[in-house]
C-alpha cells in the first residue's frame, strides 16, 4: 500500500478496515497525500497529531464548503460480483462514502464481449474465424436477472443505483468514466478477465488523470491471490496496463496448500463476523433518487443529495423517464424490476443481443435462484453423494450446478465453504464426498483466478499459459500436415464444431447439449475439450485451437468468461497437467487419456437433458409452453440417440474443467 494509502485504513485510522477486509484491496491509484480530504496528520513534535491541512468546516463536521461539493460521491462499479452480501467491494465504497460523508453511487455497466477484437488474437488465428459476438441473449439475461436482484438490496441500503447497458448502436457511450472523473473515490471489482479487466484499466487510467483514488476489490475468491503473489515491475511504456505478478506454482494442489493457513480465518470472518458486509451508509440516498422531488421517509433529503442529481454530468441529464429513454440502455432499478421477464425481453427487445443463443428457461440469475439452487443440492443429500454420483453424466441433479452463480458472483464463496465445511464436521458419511467437493471448489477453481491474476489476459495471451513441452509436441503435430503424414484425422471449422456437425455422434451431442441448455456436465467437458484438442493439431497452430475452445465455451456456457472456464480449456492444452508417456521432452505428447473417452453415448446426452429441462427440481421456474410442446412431441421420453462411434469406457475422469459447475 501507498504511505496515504496505509494511513486510511490502518488499525486505529479514519477508515478501519476489518482484517479480512483489508487484504482485498488493491490501491490501483493512490490518494493524494496533499489534498485536503486525504491528507494523513503531521506530528507536531510532541508525539501528538494534527490535521495539516483540512479546513475549519472540514474539521466540525461541515463539508458542505469543502471539496466534497465538487465531487460529492463515492462511486462503485461492480462487475462480477453482482450481490449485497459479502460484498467486499461495496463494502469498502460504503466506508469511503462514510469518511468523506458523501453518498454512494452504484453504476451497474452490463458488458458485451467486444474485446474479441482482430488486434486482440495470436497471430494465425484469426483463420476461419468466427464472426465477432457482441452479446447473446443468454448471458444478457442471466445479468440482468442477477442485477435486478442485487441492485434492489444495494438502493435499500441507501445508494443511488443505474444500470447501463452496452452492445448496438448508440449504447457505447462511457459514462462510468464521466462519473469516475468526477467522484471522490473509486471502487472497482477485481476483473481477472476480459470483458472486465478491459474496463477496469480504462477506469484506473481515467481515475489516474484526475486524481481520484481507485480500488479494485476480490470478492469472487476465499483467499486473495495477491496477498501471496509478488508484483512484477512494468515498464513505463506499460505502466497504463494492469500489474502483473509471479509466484503463481504449476500445480493447482500447490496454491491450494499455499493459501491453505488463511482460508478458514477469512472465510469465517465474512459468514461469522460480518467482515465483508456492508456498514451502514451515512448519506442516504432514497430510491428513485433521480425524481425531481425525491424524500426519505417524508422528510426532504440531504444537501449533497440534491447536489448530486441536479449538477453532476449526467445524472442532471437522466431525471425522467422520457431523458433516460434517449440514452439507450440507462436505467434506474424501477425500470429493470419493472421488466417481469428478462429472458423474453432479451430476445426481443435489446437490439445489441445475439438472439441464436437463447436465455436458459432452467436457470434464473438472482440471488435468491442460486441459493435455492445450493440449498438444494445440500438437502438432497449432493455433498454426501458427490464423489460417488459427480462422473454420472446421467444424473444432472448429482452435482451441483453452481458455477455460474459463483463466476459471476451472484452466490457467495464464502457460504458454500462455510456449508461444506460445517457438513464435513457434523454430518456422518460425508467426509468423502466433502473432500471431492472441496477440491473442485478450492484446488481446481482458484487456481484458474490466480493465474489470471497474475497475468492479466485476453484471449491471445492466454496461450502463454500452454506449457512449452505442449507447444513443442502440438506444433510438431501441426507441421506433419506440410509433408502429408496426417494419420487419418478429420478437420473441422469452427462452424463445424459450434452446430455440433462433426463425424462422431457422441461429441455432437456434448455441443448439442451445452448449446441448448448452458450448461455440460464437469466431467463431460474435459473429454469434449481434449478431444478437439486431438482433433484439430494437425491442421491448426495451438493458438488457433485454443480460441475455438474458448469461443464455444464463452458463447454458450452460462459460466463462461471467467478464470475457471480458462483454466479448464488450458488443461486439455496442459498446463496443469503433465505429459503422456515419453523418455524424450521433444516428443512428449498431450495426454491423449481423455480424448474421445466417452462415459456415455450419445443417447446418455439426451437422457441428461430431459432430466435437466423436464424433470426440473420443483424450485426451478415452471417448464416454457416450448418445452412442454417437445415433451408432448417425443411422448413424455427422452429423444432417441445413436450410440457414439467411440466405445464407451468407465475410467474415472479427474474433475478439473469449469469446477462444481454442474
């Protein structure tokens, strides 16, 4: 931390921070030590201190001659960590709003995928690319459901609370960066990964230009990878970028043994001791705070209220209903919750979505549906069964089905540990299926946030993470297609692959499945990952492979965009993973063990399916006259299926991609 930095939020500072609290943060630009409000006290020589430089009203109490008056709010922008609960970062903008008595503002950006751009990939790979995805429905919807959720609990906390969104003409316009100009302090979630990471840098840039300090917060993991990783230092034609750092092992039991001695301290300081909560706000703001007559239980509110809806650009500008409207997508929380049904309002009514990958009729994006999801799971009795019944692809209930949930930080991290644990302790028979449960959770999933972390990637750079024995064996399988020793393989496009059109059944009814529903089984996806691994090496680079992987998985997966999708897809690449058999490093081979190593058939898929879409838990949302009218049309049953070309095998299949995901 910087010296103002260390001054605010240390033990008996004007800021105090819970202990748990504090290694979260990440001062990204620090305040000034000059400016009044955050100047740190000078000694007076006698052991005593005084204030250097705050004014007289400053001191009492009044602010309202201060600087406060020309940036009179705190703002947060979240982004994936989209509740109320055990939110570190509102949790911190609520206590910087508090110190300089100011109100919170909350500016909920819904990013599309626009980092998906030509200057963005590895070179080769823009081969037979796909064509660029602003937005589908599916992930529009899935936000918008979590955010009509969590921005109600925010405005009942007393911030004034917009949600932007971005995709199509007209709708690009970066408002978060005129208000993070003008605010007095700025919080941030940690990004780790495109959309997001791309946002957060422009941010901390703006922020860095007008001085106004800046914070990006971890909240998606139990122990912050930078409290055990160093920083790496940039060069200064770099230093707008976001810091890199190493430490990071190979091995995700290591980090899971590194942070091993923290993790129960900081998850039971959130669920026990209410670290990462909220304190309540000084500076209420009412709902509906943009009304030109807005009140706070009939009394007239506050100065710095006023102040702030009638002169900061552009909230003077978005006072009714008519001047939001002009500026496509801006909306209060009255309009989002007004919108009963987010799923059909994605498809026809946002032109910037991508109406070919439906909203999930099977899954809602609130807070409330996560939780009942994991309740669920818990009183079903999924963690006793879990190392027993998680490899059954047959079963999608099994498991739990949480990982979109937690990716984009809709359900705490900290309760399902605090759950697991607590059902390892008290609940006899549970220990196995506790254990399995806890390495997906903690060994697999963290992993993949602190590598990107530690090195802040798109998708081009994420194919420095391929181990270089990888790279030398897939490379050597790309050059053989120069001298014709291509043994017999099929080549196919990214079309290909995305409409489920290859040779081989059983892999198109994995694609199948996880397009028409969002979702494909943790021990399914390894196989349907290393098998286009194996597939496509002799006809494209690894770079080339790797984006296919990451296209289909980011267009169609619920729980996609985010670090455990990445580090899934880079194990079936090997990193993470060792070599298959060889005595020589120049020809060891990516493991070949999984590829093509179905559990099931293609018939096993669609079984799955219609467990998953028609035989719904009774908390899910009621079946779609869509779905009703297929089951009728199929008689009630599963549809039908060739078994796969590939025999199938009972191996057991290491759980790593997407973590607890399904």
């Amino acid at each position: 931390m910087t010296d103002a930095d260390d001054f605010l939020f240390r033990p008996g500072g004007p800021v105090e921070l819970p202990s748990v609290l504090r290694p979260r943060l990440f001062c990204r630009v620090p305040p000034l030590m000059t400016s009044a409000r955050w100047a740190p006290p000078l000694n007076n020589g006698e052991g005593e201190e005084k204030t250097s430089s705050r004014t007289v009203e400053e001191e009492d109490g009044d602010v309202s001659n201060s600087k406060s008056n020309e940036q009179p709010f705190v703002l947060y922008l979240p982004t994936v960590v989209l509740r109320h609960r055990h939110n570190p970062g509102f949790a911190l903008a609520c206590r910087l709003a508090n110190f300089l008595q100011v109100p919170l503002l909350v500016l909920c950006t819904v990013l599309d995928d626009k980092h998906i751009t030509p200057s963005s990939l590895p070179t080769g790979a823009m081969t037979n690319h796909p064509p660029i995805v602003a937005m589908t429905a599916r992930k529009l919807a899935f936000t918008l459901e979590a955010l009509q959720s969590c921005a109600v609990d925010w405005q009942s906390h007393g911030a004034g609370v917009l949600i932007r969104l971005h995709g199509g003409p007209g709708t690009r316009t970066p408002h978060h960066l005129t208000l993070a100009h003008q605010a007095s302090a700025v919080v941030t979630d940690e990004a780790f990964v495109e959309p997001y990471a791309k946002y957060a840098e422009t941010v901390i840039s703006t922020c860095r230009t007008a001085n106004v300090p800046c914070w990006t917060v971890d909240g998606s993991t139990s122990v912050p990878p930078k409290c055990k990783l160093k920083p790496v230092a940039l060069p200064k034609t770099e230093s707008l970028k976001l810091q890199c750092f190493t430490g990071v092992p190979t091995k995700a039991w290591r980090w899971a043994e590194q942070t091993k001695d923290k993790r129960k301290p900081y998850v039971y300081g959130a669920t026990q001791q209410g670290h990462l909560d909220a304190p309540s706000l000084d500076c209420k703001l009412p709902p509906n705070f943009l009304s030109q007559n807005p009140t706070v239980a009939g009394q007239e509110v506050s100065h710095c209220h006023q102040q702030l809806a009638e002169t900061v650009t552009p909230l003077k500008h978005w006072r009714t209903i008519e001047e939001r409207q002009r500026c496509k997508g801006l909306w209060t929380v009255d309009d989002i919750v007004a919108i009963q049904d987010l799923k059909e309002w994605a498809m026809t009514s946002w032109p910037g979505a991508d109406t070919t990958v439906a909203p999930c009729q099977q899954t809602h994006g609130s807070n409330k549906a996560a939780m009942q999801r994991w309740k669920y799971f818990l009183q079903q009795g999924g963690l006793k069964d879990y190392a027993k019944k998680r490899n059954q692809i047959t079963l999608p209930h099994a498991v739990s089905r949480i990982s979109c949930y937690l990716n984009l930080g809709i359900l705490s991290i900290f309760d399902v540990l605090h759950d697991i644990w607590n059902a390892q302790a008290t609940e006899k028979g549970f220990a196995t299926g506790c254990g399995k449960f806890l390495d997906e959770v903690v060994k697999w999933r963290e992993i993949g946030y602190a590598y990107t972390f530690a090195n802040p990637s798109d998708y081009g750079s994420l194919v420095q993470a391929i181990p270089n024995w990888a790279k030398t064996y897939l490379n050597g399988q790309y050059q053989q297609k120069t001298i014709g020793d291509v043994s017999g393989t099929h080549q196919y496009s990214y079309a290909d692959l995305q409409q489920a059109s290859t040779k081989d059944s059983t892999w198109n009814a994995m694609q199948s499945y996880l397009n028409e529903t969002g979702e494909l089984h943790n021990n399914a996806r390894m196989t349907w990952g290393k098998t286009v691994v194996h597939w496509q090496c002799q006809y494209c680079p690894p770079e080339q492979i790797l984006l296919q992987l990451c296209w289909l998985n980011d267009r169609h997966a619920l729980d996609g965009l985010s670090p455990p999708s990445y580090a899934g897809i880079l194990w079936c690449f090997g990193w993470g993973d060792k070599p298959g058999r060889s005595t020589k490093i120049s020809k060891s081979p990516v493991s070949t063990k999984w590829a093509c190593n179905y559990r099931t058939g293609a018939d096993g898929f669609d079984t799955a399916k219609y467990r998953l879409l028609e035989e719904k838990p009774a908390i899910t949302k009621l079946e779609t006259s869509a779905h009703k009218r297929k089951r009728e049309d199929t008689g009630g049953r599963p549809r039908g299926g060739t078994q796969g070309e590939t025999p199938m095998k009972t191996k057991s299949i290491r759980s790593f991609f997407s973590p607890v995901s399904k």
